[in-house]
C-alpha cells in the first residue's frame, strides 16, 4: 500500500496498491501502474483518492481509494473551482473582499 495525507480534512491512511494492477518497486520507492505504464507514483506525488467513511459498529473508519495521479505542481482549474464551490457550501456566511 501507499501512506496518503489529505490534509484537507485532516486524513491520513493507506491506499491498497494490488498487485495485478501495480508494480512497486521499494528499492526506487515507485509503483508503476501495469495497465498504463506512464502512471508512476513516487514519494511526494500528487493524487486524487476517493475517501469514504464506514461508520458501522461505532468505529468511524475511513478507506482510501486512488483515482488518479495529479499532473504538475499546480492545481488544475477544475480543482480550484471545486474546492471554491464546497468554500462556499461549507461557509455561506463567509464575507467577500470586493476587488476596488
């Protein structure tokens, strides 16, 4: 597996990495998608990874699941305007500076 932070929502834990879909190498510390072999996963790469909650038996435990790798350092526009919108939902009562 692969030890993700989310530090959005104060998330840490590990993505199950098969191994009929990876190949990890712990010598370079990569996993190489076997199905598209430019997916590389390193130390520090960026990911998006489906996060869900289990709450049965009042354990409150939370899997993690990779969706994809995050290509540049930057965020893409569609993220930015994804995290603006749940800003919004989550804080609707959050003042706006007027651009003068």
């Amino acid at each position: 597996g692969m030890q993700v932070a989310v530090p959005r929502y104060g998330i840490d834990g590990v993505v199950a990495l098969h191994e009929e879909d990876w190949d990890v190498s712990q010598e370079e510390q990569r996993a190489t998608s076997i199905k598209d072999p430019s997916v590389q996963v390193a130390v520090f790469s960026r990911i998006e990874v489906h996060i869900e909650a289990d709450n049965t038996d009042f354990r409150n435990r939370t899997f993690l699941r990779f969706e994809r790798l995050i290509e540049g350092k930057g965020e893409s526009a569609d993220v930015a305007e994804a995290r603006r919108a749940a800003q919004r939902e989550m804080f609707p009562d959050r003042l706006v500076r007027e651009a003068n």
